[in-house]
C-alpha cells in the first residue's frame, strides 16, 4: 500500500487526503473532524450522541449503568469524557463497552475508558485479536504503526446473534464481517414519546482502497463475508440508524431539524435503505474492477 503524500485513503465511510493533515501528526488518513470536538446531543429514548463533529460515539443510559458504543481517535478520550459529563452523566458509571468495528478511528478510545470505567469490553470473537493487539494483526493495517491504537482485552467474545444488556436496555450482535472480520451491527429498540423504536448501529460496509477481493484477496472468503454482510443488512428494518460516522446520516442536519420535530427528525427508513444500496454498488464495482483487471 503506498503512502505518498496526496494518497487517498478510506477508514470507515469517509475519504481521507494524506495532504490534509498537520505536520504535527503522524496518522495516516487523517480528517480533521475525526478530532474536532462538538456538542453532544440527545437523539431518542435513552440515546446520545457523545462522539466529536466526525467519528461518533453513543451513551446508551439506564439507571442501572450505560453501555458507550464506539469512540473515536485515541487522542480525543478527554472530549468524549467531557460530552458525557456535559450531559449530566457520569463515565464512571459505564458498565458496558462495544464497538462496531476494531480500527483506530472507532476503537482508538475503548482503552480510555475501560480505565476510567473499569466496565468490560463485549466484542465479536472475530475482531478478538485485532483488538487486543491494537489494530497490529489487521489484515489491512497491521504493517501500518499510524493505524495501530491502545490495545484493549475483551472480557467477553461474541457470536453471531448473541445479545448484551445493561439495566432494561438489551442490544443484538450481528456479525457484519466483511469491512473487519468481526465488524457488528448492533440492534435494539428504544421508547420515546410512548412509542417503541427498532434502532440499527449498522457496521461499516465500506470497501477501502487497498483491500482485495477477487485477486490474492486480503483474507480468505472476504468477498463472500461482505455479500453475507449486506444480505443481513437487508433483513433489517430499522426506524432510525446511528452510524459510526456520522454524515452517513446527516447527524448535523438531523439534530438541527430535531429541536423543531423532535424524534421524527432521526427517522429515515428510506434513508438506510438507499446507504445501504449505495454500498452494495460499490462493493459490486469494487469486484468488478478486480475481475477486469485479472483478465488483462
């Protein structure tokens, strides 16, 4: 993978020019937003939004404890700690870690808070290993110190269809493999208003540039791992889908609408049906493009 400067690289669903980031940084693929704090927000039921302007993050609250879903680059701890307090609760208070995805840009805090939280970390048995070793067995970035991130232990390890909970709050894992070998979706339903909401934190399904799917692909069955991925995202009707970056959804937009429509502003039925579309074609031109050029 060659990383000259003006390099366009891909974490997640957004595109990355090297050329963009300050010399005071050694991170490849960076993106200002991904480290630019902004105003937490209350999305619906017991949800918040507690990420910075480019990488989300979600405090799930109970009485009994929240559940933080995601974080963001390694250094921004210390903003996603703040959001939380901002909003009246307490880090400490944490008893469950997740994640979508073990890359740098959402997994680069857990290690933050499991120390400030003691809560465990629930992960999908396949992402086990990329997590504890802080992104340095990834089959894309483990040559790659700039994607490398605290490394965090698991106490948990999940299968496909396995379900965690936290007070009266209940989320279902679905493996998403395909983006990470054991990227998840995560599934659960909220009330809000006296009526019940089916909520999807989809996993990324982004193809990034230097993974191979049909020519000494990057790991063995990744393309049939992706298909699997998308078929199972298809099953899903959600009212409202929360992804790990958030102008995937337009969350500034949506939060803008919010304070005017309240909770109808974050449902998007449609919306998660043509993102999820749109990643499926690109998946299938991503193969093709491969297929035409093992031909030549």
């Amino acid at each position: 993978m060659r990383t000259k400067v003006g390099m366009t690289l891909h974490l997640g669903v957004s595109t990355v020019s090297v050329a963009q980031q300050p010399r005071d940084t050694k991170l490849l693929g960076y993106v200002k937003t991904w480290v630019e704090p902004t105003d937490p927000a209350h999305i619906l039921g017991p949800i918040y939004y507690v990420g910075t302007r480019g990488l989300a993050a979600y405090l799930i609250a109970t009485p009994n404890g929240h559940v933080l879903l995601d974080g963001a680059m390694p250094q921004s701890g210390h903003d996603v700690e703040a959001s939380i307090r901002k909003l009246g609760f307490k880090p400490e208070d944490i008893r469950l870690l997740l994640i979508t995805h073990a890359h740098i840009d959402h997994a680069g805090t857990t290690a933050y808070f499991k120390k400030l939280s003691g809560a465990p970390v629930a992960v999908m048995a396949r992402d086990f290993a990329a997590l504890e070793s802080g992104g340095k067995t990834d089959f894309a970035y483990a040559s790659l110190p700039a994607f490398h991130f605290p490394a965090v232990t698991a106490e948990r390890t999940l299968r496909d269809g396995d379900s965690v909970s936290v007070g009266n709050i209940s989320l279902l894992a679905r493996l998403g493999a395909g983006h990470t070998k054991g990227a998840t979706t995560w599934i659960t339903t909220v009330k809000d208003g006296g009526r019940a909401y089916r909520v999807v934190f989809p996993c990324s399904a982004s193809v990034n540039p230097n993974y191979r799917l049909v020519v000494n692909p990057s790991y063995p069955g990744i393309a049939d791992d992706y298909r699997r991925t998308f078929r199972m995202l298809e099953s899903l009707a959600p009212d409202v889908f929360l992804a790990s970056h958030p102008e995937t959804f337009d969350f500034e937009g949506r939060r803008a609408r919010a304070a005017t429509e309240g909770v109808s502003a974050w449902v998007d039925p449609d919306g998660y049906r043509h993102w999820l579309a749109d990643q499926k074609t690109l998946f299938d031109q991503a193969v093709a493009k491969e297929a035409v050029g093992a031909r030549k």
